[in-house]
C-alpha cells in the first residue's frame, strides 16, 4: 500500500498536527504518522507510546484512523520512511520561521537518500498552534482545549492536576 510519513515529536499532538495529517490523507489517501525519538531530544512530557496511544486517540477523533498508521522510530527520518515504505515525507508548514528548518531538513535529507518532503500548510486558525506552548500553558493551568483533540486536553488534565501545579 502506498504511504507518505509524516514524522515528528508529537509531544503532545494538537490540532495543527491532525489537520495536516487529515490534508495528507485526502490527497495520498494513506499516511503513517511516526513519533521519532531519537537521543538528542530528551526531557519529552509523554513517553513515546503515550505519544502513540494520543495520536491513535486523535485521530479517532477526526474521524481517519482507518487511513493512518501510527509508528515509532528512533534514527533518521529518511530510514523511518523506507522502513515503512513511504513515497516521501509530508511536512505541515506554519511559518515562514518553520519553512527555514523545513527547507534546510528537506534538502539535507533528499542529500542523503533522495527522499522528497512534500510541505503541506497548516489552516490558517491553527497556525499559532505549537506543542512547546500546549505544554507551557497546560503546566500553569491555562485552558488548551481549543487548541488540542479532546483526548489529549484530558491527558494533559491528568498530567498536570491543580493541586500539583507551580
Ligand atoms: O515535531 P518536530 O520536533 O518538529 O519534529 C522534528 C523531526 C523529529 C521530524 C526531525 O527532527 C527529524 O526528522 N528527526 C530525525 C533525525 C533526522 O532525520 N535527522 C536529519 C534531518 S535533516
């Protein structure tokens, strides 16, 4: 079955992450989402198959879950691609400060094995969405409901309980 990865920390996923997933799979018709772990990122929120349990749940949510594998991987995201068998990776974009890093990982990795990104831009009403922020707000008790699927505000909920907060 033809596939596109899209990889990434998904620490924890939020709705920008679902809405490029839903676009993948309307275009591609498949896509496998894959939480890359690799030891250079430490201090994660959720363990890596919480990451997975919440994506699974999300895009439950969306409605998609029967078009979307979900992986982990630790190494590059170009051998995480063909381990899978993915055509190319999808990347969503943002902003024009993610289309620098995006641009550069892009070409390294098409350097390293002749893997295309494809980027696909996040709808506009969530572009502000990043999951550093869905973190830092939910730690200090600020509402991210409207900015996370319901499974992952309710995650964060028992993550970060009232009465232990800073
Ligand atoms: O959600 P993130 O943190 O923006 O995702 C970044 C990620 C994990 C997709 C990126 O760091 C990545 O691809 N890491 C795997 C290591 C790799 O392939 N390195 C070479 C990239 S040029």
């Amino acid at each position: 079955m033809a596939t596109v990865l899209n990889p990434g920390s998904f620490d924890p996923i939020h709705l920008g992450h679902v809405d490029v997933i839903e676009q993948a799979v309307e275009l591609f018709g498949h896509a496998t989402v894959t939480v890359m772990h690799n030891l250079e990122k430490t201090g994660a929120l959720f363990t890596v198959e919480r990451r997975m349990e919440l994506i699974r749940g999300a895009l439950a949510e969306a409605g998609i879950g029967g078009e979307v594998d979900v992986t982990a991987f630790a190494g590059l995201a170009v051998h995480a691609a063909a381990a899978v068998g993915a055509a190319f990776i999808v990347k969503g974009l943002r902003t024009a400060a993610d289309f620098e890093i995006e641009q550069q990982m892009a070409l390294t990795n098409y350097s390293v094995t002749g893997m295309h990104t494809v980027y696909l831009p996040c709808r506009a009403d969530r572009h502000y969405i990043s999951s550093r922020f869905v973190r830092e707000i939910a730690r200090y008790g600020g509402s991210v409901s409207h900015m996370v699927p319901r499974c992952v505000a309710d995650a964060l909920r028992e993550q970060f309980p009232p009465d232990d907060r800073p």
